[in-house]
C-alpha cells in the first residue's frame, strides 16, 4: 500500500503540476508545496505511535548519541544472513543506477528528443509500480519472502536489460512496465524479513544502517556513469565506433545506441546479483537461520 501511495504520487504529482503552473504560477507551487508539508506532518499528531517494548538488544543498544547512531553496524554484522541481503542490493543498486539514470538521456537521444515518447515511458513506469503494489497488497506476496527478493530482482534486472533492447517508445514502455511491477513484490518481501528478524525497539537504528550500506553504491556509480556514457560507450557506438562492427545488431547505432548498451549490461549484471544471492546458504535460507524477534 505504501509503494502505491508513491507511485501513484509521481503519476498525478508532474501531472497536476503542468496545470497548477499555468494558473498560479511557479509562487503557487511552492506555496502548495510547503502546505503539504505541514498536512504530512500534521497527520502525525492524530496517529497513535505505539511504543514496543524494550528488549535485550534495545537495552544494549542506548548511551551516547555516537553508540546509537552506529549501534546498526555491529548488529547487522552479526547476522550473516542480513548482511548478505544487504551486499545484494548494494550491488543491485550499483548496476541499476547507471540504468535508470541514464533512461531520459536514453529515450531522448534515440528519439530526437521527443518529449512525447519519455511521457509515455515515464507515464508507464508509475503504472507498472501501481498495478505492481495493488497485487502484492491483495496477494500478500510469496511465503518464503527471499524468493519474492531475488527472483524479483531478477525479473526486475531482465525488464532493464529489453530497456537496452529496444528502439521505440512501446517497447521501451512495456518493458519500464514490467520493470516497475516487481519492484514493489521486491519491496515488500525484503521489509518483510526484516521487520521479522529486528526487534521493534531497534529497528529505527539497524534499518538506517540498512539504507546506509544498501544505497551508498549509488554516488559511486553516479561519479562514473557520465564520463563512461559521454567518453566510452557513446563514441563507440557511433558509426565508424570500435564497438559498432560487434554490436551494432544488438542495439544500433548513433546517438543513445551506447547508452542503450549500458542498459544491457547492467541488467546482465543485475540478473547474475539477484542469481547470486542463491548460491550462499546465509542468503539463501535467511528466514530458517535467523529466528523471527517474537
């Protein structure tokens, strides 16, 4: 339910936005913008927060500001079967964010910068997570929740990878359709298992921990993937490029051909993160060796 308020958010959100714009001007939007702060934060006082009861590990947990704030790392550490998880989607976040950074640039250097078909692919990718999140809330997902994580990822890598494939904004739009639909199943199953195995009382500082190592792969491949697309594979996929005589019958040539490229990689490589997380038993059958915190 949580990925669909999002995904819907950013289907209604650019949309209403184009109109307000028109009418109240750019002061308009940022006034409403502000406004909505105050109703998120608002919301919060008429919600009861209940408080968990404090266990073993949470009395363990307090002192200094600077023993909480890195009371995440130890404990993830210990556990082998969530610190593998985590290097899952360290690496996942690595591959796919040379992907969906590159996807606008993709779209519009293949198609002459036509706007009108990165809507389109864009309109696609919030419809895909929607329809995505209301199956998973209605399904439940599957019940060995580490399934729903790496046979997502793999599914949602392969959707990446005919991304690169393709050479029109149809193609392009299925493909974000069906990369966006697991995402939330992939969501979800990993939440899952970690609401599961984290006592409530210190979930707050192991899962920024979590974000921590699960996402500060993305900086390091932001630092890289312009020069790499502008330097390496752009010039190469042009014609008369090094790489044009073996793979111009994968992706083309010309403008976003090396880019396209980059996508296919990275969902290659993807895929073989999400497959790897199979092979280690600690992975594999976390929710077995980990005892649930109840």
């Amino acid at each position: 339910m949580l990925s669909a308020a999002q995904f819907a958010s950013n289907i209604f959100g650019p949309a209403l936005a184009v109109i307000f714009l028109s009418i109240i001007g750019i002061t308009g939007i940022l006034t409403i913008d502000i406004i909505t702060f105050f109703v998120a934060i608002g919301a919060l006082l008429f919600v009861h927060v209940p408080q968990p009861v404090i266990t073993a590990e949470g009395q363990k947990s307090r002192g200094s500001l600077w023993k909480e704030s890195a009371y995440g790392f130890p404990y993830i550490f210990k556990r082998r079967g969530l610190l593998g998880l985590l290097l899952v989607f360290f690496g996942i976040n690595l591959v796919a964010t040379f992907a969906f950074t590159l996807l606008a640039p993709m779209i519009l250097a293949r198609t002459g910068n036509d706007e009108t078909a990165l809507g389109i692919v864009q309109s696609a990718i919030g419809v895909g997570g929607v329809v995505g999140s209301i199956v998973l809330s209605i399904w439940g997902g599957p019940k060995r929740r580490i399934h729903g994580v790496l046979s997502g990822l793999v599914l949602v890598m392969l959707g990446v990878l005919f991304i690169g494939f393709g050479r029109n904004p149809y193609v392009w739009a299925l493909a974000a359709f069906f990369t966006m639909f697991f995402i939330p199943i992939v969501q979800g199953s990993s939440n899952a298992i970690w609401q599961a195995k984290v006592a409530p009382d210190v979930q707050g500082r192991v899962f920024a921990t979590r974000g921590i190592i699960a996402t500060i792969s993305r900086p390091v491949a932001l630092l890289v993937l312009g020069p790499l697309a502008d330097r390496v594979f752009e010039p190469a996929m042009m014609p008369g490029g090094s790489l044009v005589p073996a793979l111009s019958w994968l992706v083309g040539t010309g403008p976003g051909a090396g880019m396209a490229l980059m996508f296919i990689i990275s969902g290659c490589l993807g895929m073989l993160v999400g497959l790897g997380g199979y092979i280690f038993r600690v992975v594999r059958n976390v929710e077995d060796i980990l005892p649930d915190h109840t």
